[in-house]
C-alpha cells in the first residue's frame, strides 16, 4: 500500500491486516503518521507480518528495488497529493508525485508480476475544473492505459520516466529485464470526499467553529459527495476483487450535499 500512512491508507491497512495477509507492506513518504499507524498494527494485529518503508514513488530506483524485493502481489495506490488549492500553487509537484509517481509504481508492478494493481483515484478527475483533479485525471489514464498494453501483449512498449546515468537516459533494456506477457490487471477507484480524511472540510470546520468563527465557504454553490473512511475503503477493496483490468469503478456516494448547508448544520 503507498500512501500508507494517509487517512485511505491507513484505513485500508488496518482492514487488510484483518483478513490476515501473507504480508503486508506499508510506503509512505511521511514518516510521523506512518509510525503511529505502525504502532496501532502491531498491538491490534501481534501476529501480522508487517514491513514499513519510508520512500517515495517519484523515486524510480528506489520503487524498483522494493518490487524487486517484495514482490507484492496486490498493490493498491493511495499515495498522491489530494489538497486542491495547494496543488493550484505547486502544479508541477502535483505532476511529479501523483503522475508520475502511479507511472513508476504500475511500471514496477508490472515488471515484478503484481497481479493487481488498483489506484486511488478521484470524483475531481471527472472533468476536471483544477490541477489535482486534472493530475488524477493523467493516473486514470496511465492505469488504463496499461491495462490495454497488456491485453494486446504490447507492454514492452512502457519505458520508465527519465531514469538518468551520466546525464544520458538510460535505455529500457539496462533498467528493467523484458517481461514476457505481463498479466498484472490495472483498475481504478473513483469516490469523492470521505468524511474526516485528511484535507476534508469536516476537520476544518470544527477547528473554526472551536476557535469561535468565522467558518469559511469558498463558494456557496460547491457542492461534495461524502462517505465515511471505512466505508470507503471497504468498497475499495470490493472494486479490487471485481477488477479484470482497465475499468474505473465509481462508487455510489448517495447524494450530494452543498458546502454551504453542510457549514450551517
């Protein structure tokens, strides 16, 4: 799981740690939430078999080392960065980690015979109206297509991004063994704002309702999609089960609900 130590990544270890897995390994890119989820998995699960690696998925070679050690056979792709406005600031880092970070990850997973790969995604990819959105927008295409690359058996075609050696691009053939019919299956989950993730508008609303106001709404006709976290995930897991590769499964998130009135309540 990357992105392990996040609202849906630690959610999604903590239910994947109850069907008790052969082993279970952790990425995240930030170490303090991922510690305390650490902590929580050892004294609820004693028996599990946990492994917790501080890194992150721009890092090519670093990615490769670990699927190379591994060999996980599911791999669910939570690590990105969610924060809307923040990432309107920084697009290019947005590009890098969230892009080009599912790019390094599914190409991993497909060298190292993953079986599954499913990615975190977003209802802000749909039409997306800002940089995140439009970031997760490029994930789901990636993993899509991957999907059909391997379908066609054409994957030996997907190179990785800019591995560079002595300031030259390193070829395909000097960083990854070919793969001979590949049969990861690429799928994605879609759901919208999970009710106190991590740069949801729930946590933030208390804190100015504590601090005595004002609550603050960007604009009063936003309107979200809302879930809990465990719901959340426990769907993500289910889309996982349903994947054959290349499909996009959109959860029912019920209906939507005006920022505004939400702010009001």
């Amino acid at each position: 799981i990357t992105g392990a130590g996040g609202s849906i990544g630690s959610e999604l270890c903590r239910q994947i740690a109850s069907h008790n897995p052969k082993q279970l390994v952790m990425l995240d890119i930030y170490e303090n939430t991922t510690y305390e989820i650490q902590n929580e998995l050892k004294r609820e699960f004693p028996e599990l078999n946990l492994v917790v690696l501080i890194a992150s998925v721009r890092n090519t070679k670093r990615i490769d080392h670990i699927f190379e050690m591994y060999r996980p056979e599911i791999v669910y792709h939570a690590a990105a960065h969610k924060h809307v406005p923040l990432m309107e600031d920084s697009p290019c880092e947005a590009i890098k980690n969230n892009v080009m970070g599912t790019y390094n990850t599914a190409l991993a997973a497909l060298h190292y015979g993953c079986k599954r790969f499913v990615l975190i995604s977003t209802d802000k990819a749909v039409n997306p109206t800002n940089v995140m959105g439009a970031s997760k927008r490029m994930c789901e295409m990636i993993i899509q297509t991957f999907a059909r690359k391997v379908k066609e058996k054409r994957a030996g075609e997907l190179r990785p991004i800019q591995v560079f050696k002595d300031n030259r691009i390193i070829e395909m053939e000097e960083y990854y063994s070919a793969v001979e019919n590949p049969t990861t299956e690429f799928a994605a989950v879609r759901f919208g704002n999970v009710l106190g993730s991590n740069g949801s508008v729930i946590p933030k609303f208390k804190k100015q309702i504590e601090a005595g106001g004002p609550v603050t709404v960007t604009h009063p006709d936003i309107i979200r999609y809302f879930m809990t976290i465990s719901e959340a995930v426990s769907l993500v897991l289910q889309a996982g089960n349903y994947a054959k590769g290349g499909e996009i499964f959109v959860l029912d998130m019920g209906t939507p609900i005006k920022i505004d009135t939400m702010a009001r309540n």
